[in-house]
C-alpha cells in the first residue's frame, strides 16, 4: 500500500489578478517506508502540496489519501496517522521545550505516562534533553528546529511531513536532522515526506525525489535514475555570442544529453552565456564541442567536465539554479 497518493491534484487561490494556480495536476505515490523529497524553486507549490496532504488545505480538484484514507472525506483518519512541522517555526517562548512537548501531546488525547515516556525518548532522539526546562525562547534556530521534530513525532505517525526541515541551520545541525530522519526510518519505518531547496539533502536523505516547478510535478524518481538521465558528463562553457545560434548547434549535435543556459558573470564582470550541456563522454567530446562552437563564432571564455549532480537535473528540468542551503 502507498503511504501517500495523490491523483491531478489541483489548487487555486483567489487573487486579486485573477486565480492563482498554485498546483496544476499533481499525480504521484510514495511507498511505506520510503523517503521522499519535493525540490522547488520558490512559489512551486511544495507548501501548498503539504498542506492538502497534511488536510489543513482543501483541493481545488482531484484527490489524495494518506495511510489509505481520503484527505477531505476522511481527514480526521488521515490527521491521526501524520505528524508535521512547518516551514516557519511556531513555538509559544514562554513556554519550556517540556511544556510544548506536553501541551501537544494531551492535543492528540496521549494520556500522563505515554506523553512521559516518549517526551522522554524524543529529546533524546534530537538531543534536547538537558535543555527541555528552558524556555524556548532563548531556543537557538537549531534547538527550534529539533524541537518542532520532535512535537511532530509525539504522535507515533505513519506519515511525517517535514516542510524545509534543515531551512536555516548550520551544516552541524543538519547533519543532526539528517541522522534522526534516517533513525526514524530505519527503526519505525516511518514514511517521510519533505521538501527542501539543498540537493545536497535530497541526494544524502531521499531513496525518490521529486521537482515540482510552478504546480506541475516535472520530474520523479530515484536521484541516480535522474541523474543517469543527464548522460554521462555535464560539460560547462561560458563566453559570448549569438545565444539562438550556439543553442541550435548545440542541440543538433548527435551526443548531446541535455542542453541549458543561463547568463552568468564573466571573469571581467561581463555578462557572459553559460551553457550547461549534457554529453555522452565529457573528455572525448571537449575537443568536438570546443571546435564546433568557435567554428560558430562563439567566443569561449571557460569551459569544464564534470559529472552530473541533482543540481544539474533541477537546472535542466526548471532552468533555476538550485539554491543550496
Ligand atoms: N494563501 C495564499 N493565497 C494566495 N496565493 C498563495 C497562498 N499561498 C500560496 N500562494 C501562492 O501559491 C504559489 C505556491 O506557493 P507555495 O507556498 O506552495 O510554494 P513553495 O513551493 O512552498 O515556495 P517556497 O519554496 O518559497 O516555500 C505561489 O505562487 C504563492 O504565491
Ligand atoms: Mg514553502
């Protein structure tokens, strides 16, 4: 059974400017015990996508099930069986870690020696139990963090959403986040469903990811499988010239992957195009794809190999560098 199905899932929010399409269609699964990863620039959609599965927001159109029950028709089903952590933090400061903890756990009705036993468990899972009598706010943005993983784990849920989990901390507090997750999986096998602008998270964390780019899904699947799609090397050349003439050259060779482009800065502070082209062999084709461009009267200011990442997937696939971070 999937732990998470959503089938043309669409939303729209009112806007002054007419409706804005927040997610277009959105069909995809993700396996029990599996973890799963949206990347997306800014305004894809993630968000939104996690608030209908997590039932806080209504679709517009189509359908979605968490742990097998209907997100609007059986939301209460579906609300028993997930936890989640937003985006922006949301701590109450006065309150001491133990206190939120606490306060969360008599919400989902968890009675006086389970909340002991697992606030207990789950602070030191995030390695929060010397702290847990502070109040939250003299928290730093990492204590928070792992805080809010926690009360989203009070629960015991099938089905974990984590929106930016890792947003803002410090590679030590990441790496924390990192180690917690795959314990969870590996221990409770939880399913996680996350999103995150660090491919870096994705490649290290997700066994599927998943780029979702102004409401539509345009990608999924394992980050190897994605990045074995790219071809074998990922040749980068930047200089000037006429961008229209040097993309179609190109593009018409028989051994290039993927193409993209972008304008970067040049070593003089000079606008200068890079491309980003997808080939079969990077050092058997530098000398093929060096000739052909000057040939074209494009003049090369740097060029370099190397083998495709998930960022060049996301760059190919949106056209977005992927912010790392
Ligand atoms: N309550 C709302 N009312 C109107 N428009 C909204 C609302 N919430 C989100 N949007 C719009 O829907 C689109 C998707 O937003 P969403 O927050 O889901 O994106 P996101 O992928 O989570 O972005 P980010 O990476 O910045 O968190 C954006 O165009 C956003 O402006
Ligand atoms: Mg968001």
């Amino acid at each position: 059974m999937n732990a998470i199905e959503s089938y043309q899932l669409v939303k729209s929010y009112p806007g002054r400017g007419g409706a804005v399409q927040a997610l277009r269609g959105v069909t995809f699964s993700v396996q029990r015990g599996e973890i799963y990863a949206l990347l997306g620039p800014n305004g894809a959609g993630k968000t939104t996508l996690i608030s209908i599965l997590t039932t806080l927001l209504a679709p517009t159109a189509g359908r979605a099930a968490v742990a097998g029950f209907d997100v609007v028709t059986q939301s209460a089903e579906v609300r028993r069986r997930l936890g989640v952590t937003f985006q922006e933090i949301v701590l109450d400061t006065e309150l001491s870690g133990r206190q939120v903890l606490d306060v969360h756990g008599r919400l989902y009705g968890l009675d006086h020696p389970t909340r002991k036993r697992r606030i207990a468990a789950l602070a030191a899972l995030v390695e929060l139990s010397d702290v847990l009598d502070r109040k939250t706010g003299t928290y730093s943005g990492g204590m928070k963090r792992r805080l809010e993983l926690a009360r989203g784990l009070l629960p015991s849920p099938q089905v974990l959403f984590l929106d930016e989990p890792t947003q803002g901390l410090d590679p030590q507090n990441r790496a924390g986040i990192w180690r917690y997750l795959r314990r969870l999986r590996e221990e409770e096998g939880i399913t996680l469903l996350l999103t995150t602008h660090s491919m870096e998270e994705a490649e290290s964390l997700a066994d599927r990811v998943g780029i979702l780019d102004d409401g539509e899904l345009l990608l999924t699947g394992s980050p190897a499988e994605l990045i074995g799609q790219m071809g074998a090397d990922v040749v980068t050349l930047a200089g000037t010239g006429d961008v229209g003439r040097q993309s179609a050259l190109l593009a018409g060779l028989p051994f290039v992957t993927s193409l993209v482009h972008h304008v970067a800065e040049g070593p003089l502070g000079e606008p200068s195009i890079c491309f980003q082209i997808g080939v079969d062999s990077g050092e058997r084709r530098l000398a093929e794809l060096i000739a052909a461009t000057l040939a074209a009267g494009f003049a090369i200011h740097q060029v370099a190999i190397h083998r495709p990442s998930l960022g060049d997937v996301f760059l190919a696939c949106t056209g977005e560098q992927l912010r790392d971070g």
